[in-house]
C-alpha cells in the first residue's frame, strides 16, 4: 500500500466574495479540520508483486488518450489498459517523441511541464495557489462553494442539469472537467454514465486528492471511468481535436490566461465538440467601463480575479475559434456554451 501525508495550513486569507465565515456548516468544519492530526490517504498498488499475465503482456504498450504537454505526441502507456483509477495509478507513460516520462504521483497523474523536476519550482499567480492550499481544498465543498448562491449561481444540481443539456451532442464521448477543483461536476459526470470517459484535471495537488477521497467512498463512481489528472489549462495534455466536451465550473476568472486557456480547449475539441463554463461575471458600469482606467479599477477591486463582462466572454470565444455562443444569466452568475466548427 502506497500512503500520502497531508500537513494542514492552520492560516488562509480568504477572498471577499466567497468567504463563508456566516456559514455554520463551514465554522464546523474549520474546526474538524484543524483539531484533526495530519491524515491519510491511501492507494493500492500492486506494480511490483501482481504477476504479468500474456494479456497485459500485449497490452503494455499502447496509445493513450493523454499526450506530452511539451509537444502534444500521444503518450505511450506501460501498464494495465483503461481509463480508470486502478489502472493510471499502476501505469507509467512516456513521449515517444522527446523521450519525457510521466507517472502517477499519490492518485493522480502528473502531466504538467514541469512534472519530474527537482530543482525547478513554477510559482503561479496568489489566486492559483490559494487552491493548491489543503486548508482551502477541505473546504470548498463544506462550506465555501455554497456560498456561490449570494451571487446567483443556482446550485450544483441545477448547474449539473443546465450543463448536460448543453453537452448533449456530446453523449458518449470523452469529456474534460478542466479546473476541476474537489471533483464536485467530475464525479457527477462520471456517476451519470452519459459519457465514455471523465477526466478531472485541475493544477492543484490537495485539490485532486481531496477529490479522490470523495471518490473512494462511492464505489459507483470508484469503479467507473474516470481519471485524475494534474495539468496546467494553458497547456492541456491532450492531441488536437480529441476530446469532445469540455467543462469548467466557476473557473474562467481563476485563470491568470482565459484567452491562453479557451484556446487551448478549443485545440483538444473534435469538430462539433462543446465547451460549457461558469464564471463570476464582472460589475456593470456602462460603456465608461471599458475604458482602460476602469478596467484596472476593476482589477483591484477583484482581488486579483479576472472577472469579465458578458460581451468580453462572448468575444473570447468567438476570437478563439468557437461558434454557437450561448449563455444563461442570473445576477452575477453565467453559464456559457460555445461550439467548435
């Protein structure tokens, strides 16, 4: 058995407008979370002493779903074949063609640039790793992400719901669940059985392992296809024109590129494929509020957050390539679609 310690962050700031200290559930949890020692996290693996039958003999190497992020080749896998967590935490992967390995790290496999460095450390934007804290990853499902509702947002079921009417010309595909955060649309994806493959992906770490500790305690979504990926959303570990949805809840304004990210989401999608997306929406001020000077007020009035209007996320998909813009609002809450041609 393979383990993993968590060491607990005792000190987070918060931002504004989704700091839950009004939430009972929340203040419960905060001091659950603190008062716990250090926990764990376990998974099996059996790389080492399961014996290799002639089946897993021919299927050792084979072409896999996921590509280099250096140089987009498809990955070549050496281990049991699946896109389930039993058999990517027992593989290993390599880019045919600059050589660079991947493996699965805790739970989940590592697919970012810099993945296998020592030396090297990528330091992101605060608002990036504020997500990548342990503290904040416990959380954002005993607490923080209910709050979401003061600005509109109708609720994870209702979202769910919304996001599948969109993605229905995309049943039976493979579908990313990009930022994924804990997991929260990953497993419900997953658990529908609309789609061939789930892949949660998200940069942060604590995120990715809290979503499996969810996962683990449903053997119905354990057992299904879905994987767990770290990877960066401006350089997604996946072939051009291969997958075909792409979701990300209530992430465009974490990103620190959202035009960096939608195109690269619409490099991965096949002609037809669908992207849908949750997002803050930014305060309405009138046409002065294009001007340049407003739009750095806004900026510092976000905490660091890129909140954008209705026409800027319509005009960045557009600019990148989509077609089919649609979008439902609700206050400060939007969900888009868009297609790719």
């Amino acid at each position: 058995m393979a383990s993993v310690s968590l060491c607990p962050l005792h000190h987070t700031i918060l931002p504004k407008h989704s700091f839950p200290c009004f939430n009972p559930q929340f203040q419960a949890c905060l001091s659950a979370f603190s008062s716990r020692s250090p926990f764990r996290i376990r998974a099996s693996s059996a790389v080492a002493t399961e014996p290799v039958t002639s089946t897993q003999q021919n299927n050792a190497f084979e072409f896999e779903v996921f590509a280099c992020p250096v140089c987009y080749e498809p990955l070549i896998r050496k281990g049991p074949p699946g896109l389930n967590l039993p058999a990517i935490y027992r593989s290993g992967f390599q880019c045919q063609r600059c050589n660079k390995k991947y493996s699965s790290r805790d739970i989940y496999l590592d697919l970012t640039v810099i993945a296998g460095t020592k030396e090297y450390t990528e330091f992101k934007p605060a608002r990036t790793e504020l997500f990548r804290s342990p503290l904040v990853s416990f959380l954002y499902e005993r607490g923080w992400r209910q709050n979401f509702n003061r600005s509109g947002f109708p609720g994870p079921d209702e979202e769910f719901k919304m996001a599948l009417e969109y993605f229905k010309p995309a049943e039976g595909g493979l579908l990313v669940d990009v930022s994924c955060g804990s997991g929260l649309f990953s497993r419900k994806f997953a658990e529908s059985g609309t789609y061939s493959g789930v892949i949660a992906l998200d940069f942060s770490e604590n995120m990715l392992r809290q979503c499996y500790d969810f996962i683990k305690k449903d053997d119905n979504i354990l057992n299904s296809n879905i994987a767990l990926v770290r990877a960066d959303v401006s350089r997604l570990p996946f072939s051009s024109g291969t997958v075909d949805a792409v979701h990300a809840g209530a992430a465009l304004h974490c990103w620190p590129s959202p035009s960096n990210a939608v195109a690269e989401i619409t490099r991965i999608l096949r002609s037809g494929g669908i992207f849908v997306g949750t997002t803050f929406l930014a305060p309405r001020f009138g046409d002065s509020f294009r001007s340049e000077i407003y739009r750095n007020l806004r900026q510092l009035a976000s905490n660091g957050y890129g909140y954008l209007t209705e026409k800027e996320i319509e005009d960045l998909c557009i600019s990148c390539g989509l077609i089919n813009y649609t979008s439902k609002v609700q206050q400060s809450f939007i969900m888009f679609s868009a297609q790719k041609a």
